[in-house]
C-alpha cells in the first residue's frame, strides 16, 4: 500500500467522523420532541421528518419499519436516485407537524425512507458534499460571462451525486435555460434551479448583529415571516431606514419580536390623532411610551417644543370632555399627577456636582522661595 492510497483512508475516516458529529450535533434545523414519551398513535409510527442542507426539510414514509431515532443518517427516495438526509424527528411530533404545518394528509402519496446509510453512500455523499465549493464558483462565472442578472448563492449535491440544485439571488425574472445547458455539459448532473430571497442568503452567509449575537436567520430562523414599517410605528420606533434594515438591506426580523405585546399595551390607549382643546390652546401629540402609559403633547404642532407628559387616563378623559364641548384648564391634573421628571435627591449630596471632590486633602501651599537670577559666570 502506497503513501497515497494510505492518505486517502485516513482522509475518508476523517470525514466520516465528521458526518456523524454533524449528525448529533445541534443544529439549526433541530426539533425538541416534546411527545417523545407520548404513546404515539398508529398513524405516526411511520412518519418521519428529514432535514438536508440549506434549511430544507420534507417528510418520507418508513416503510421498512426502521428504528429510527433523531441524528441518524438515512437514505431517502429522491427524484431520480436517493438523496442523504439526517433524521430531525420521528414519531407523534412529526406526525402533527406533518399534518398542521405543511398541510398534508396521511393518505397522501410520499416518499420513502430505504435504509440507514451504508459506507459507500457515506463516501458517495462526502464526495458530492467536497466538489459544491468549486462547482458554485464555476457556476458563478459562467453566469457572469453569460451576463446574467443573477447571483448563484450556493449548490446542493443530491446524496446520490446525480443531480445538482443550484440556489441564486436575482432582482427580476432571469431567463437561465441556456444556462443550465452549459451547467449540465460541465458537471454531468441534472440541474436544479432554485431562487431565494436576501433573507434567505444572508442566513447562509451568517454574522453579528448590532445586538452583538448570531444573526437569528443563521442560528434558528427557518420560515421568514414579512416585516413592515407598521411593526416600528407601533412601537414608537424612527422611521430610519438605516436603522431599522439588517444585513440583508430588509427590514429587522427582531421588530416583529415584541410586536404582539406592544399591540395588546395599546388597546385602550385614546386615539393620538386627536388633538386636546385647552383655555391655553391645543395641544398635539409628539410622542408615547406605551409600557410607562405616558403621553407627551405641545402646543406646537410642527416643533417638538415645551413638552407636557400626561397619564394615558388623563388624555382620555379631557378628549372626553373636548367631545362634550369643554375646553380643560390644565392638561395635567394637578391634584393627582407628581411629575414624572423630579430628580431623586438624598441627604448625602449624590445629586451634587461637586461630590467627587475631595473638601479633607488641604490646598497645596505656593512655594515662596525667590528664584535666582541667572548671570554669567565672567560678570562680577
């Protein structure tokens, strides 16, 4: 056996070493079976949820009856050939996410689960998974000398190394079937087209946020749910498009976050388009903080000038007595309204500006020696 043949044994070892770390790693895509010491019902013993590269998961039928459990890798039914797959769920779970989420029936006609992976799937799926690197950057350079308005993101080898699905970014509707023409002659596999969003590739591509975490779309974030400027207006957040905008130039998955709590908070807070009728004039809405239950009013309407905080309850009323046609004296209500502003003072002089200077250390004495005046040393 020579040095090279003996390069590559340990070369495959080592990848399958790391198959089965990924396997029973954490990861992204995984479940917490919470039924899992649930009796499960008959229909569920055969349901099983795979998960592959890329945030792609599907359900197959174990047919063969396998015992199968979460991280183990198994050969599934693909279109043409087998895919590869690592089990993300099995039993009572997968059933009802089968049914609630992806909307399908048990009648329904699935795909199979065929066996657990054998070595030589193993080594033919560790070989599909080693050429996506150099296949994607091909594949970008063929597009761009084609000039396609289009940006491949990633390539996905099916287990079987028969078929290839290529994940691309693009504004508007690209025309690529001369595309997959010269993909098909250069790799030798059936070629798969597939668009994603900018949510999508920034999920792949990962990073820090400004909350100094993962990015939530590359660490847990799997269905993408639509973001728009009335999650910031309800949360009395600016309207600054650099602000609010993540990595991927859309709007913060994370403002959909609170959302809910903020839209119960204000349930029966009063109408803030209305403006408060006073003896000193009207009064117009500037601002709000919805967890405090305070609302701020000026007497201008374009400037945020000479604030008044007002109580939620207090707002209500006086729009209460504008509608019945009187106009307030006050906009606070003196008799039960502290204001919220009033610094918090203590008997040892916190709140003191000159609190950290030290009154004990005595003051340096000037030095009254006369300075001597320098001559030179000839001059008498």
């Amino acid at each position: 056996m020579d040095y090279s043949e003996q390069n590559n044994r340990n070369y495959r070892s080592e990848t399958h070493h790391k198959s089965q770390q990924m396997a029973g790693s954490c990861h992204k895509l995984d479940c917490c079976n919470w039924l899992k010491d649930i009796p499960e019902s008959g229909k569920a013993n055969n349901i099983v949820e795979i998960r592959f590269k890329n945030t792609r998961k599907d359900f197959y039928r174990n047919v063969n009856e396998l015992r199968l459990n979460a991280g183990d890798i198994v050969a599934v039914e693909a279109s043409p050939g087998h895919d590869v797959g690592i089990v993300s769920l099995t039993g009572e779970l997968a059933y009802r996410r089968m049914i609630k989420g992806n909307g399908m029936k048990d009648t329904e006609e699935m795909k199979k689960v065929y066996r657990k992976v054998k070595p030589a799937d193993l080594e033919k799926w560790e070989e599909a998974i080693a050429l996506e690197q150099s296949t994607m950057l091909k594949s970008r350079k063929m597009a761009e000398d084609m000039k396609l308005d289009m940006k491949i993101g990633d390539v996905e080898y099916q287990g079987d190394n028969t078929k290839a699905i290529f994940y691309y970014i693009a504004d508007g509707r690209v025309d690529f079937r001369e595309l997959i023409k010269v993909l098909a002659d250069e790799f030798k596999v059936r070629i798969e087209m597939r668009q994603i969003g900018a949510r999508q590739e920034t999920g792949r591509i990962g990073g820090i946020g400004p909350c100094g975490r993962e990015l939530c779309c590359s660490s847990w974030i799997t269905n993408f749910v639509s973001v728009s400027t009335n999650s910031a207006r309800h949360q009395e957040l600016s309207l600054n498009p650099q602000k609010l905008a993540g990595q991927c130039g859309k709007l913060k998955c994370c403002l959909n976050y609170e959302l809910g709590s903020y839209l119960d908070a204000q349930q029966d807070f009063p109408d803030t388009s209305i403006p408060l009728e006073t003896e000193k004039g009207v009064a117009y809405h500037q601002k709000t903080d919805i967890y405090k239950r305070l609302m701020w009013y000026s007497f201008d309407k374009e400037k945020i000038v000479n604030l008044t905080v007002i109580p939620v309850e207090r707002v209500a009323a006086i729009q209460e007595e504008n509608k019945k046609g009187h106009k307030v004296q006050f906009l606070e209500d003196k008799a039960t309204f502290t204001d919220t502003f009033e610094v918090f003072k203590s008997d040892d002089g916190e709140e003191s500006l000159d609190r950290f200077r030290n009154s004990s250390k005595p003051a340096r004495k000037r030095s009254k020696r006369k300075k001597r005046k320098w001559k030179p040393r000839n001059e008498k």
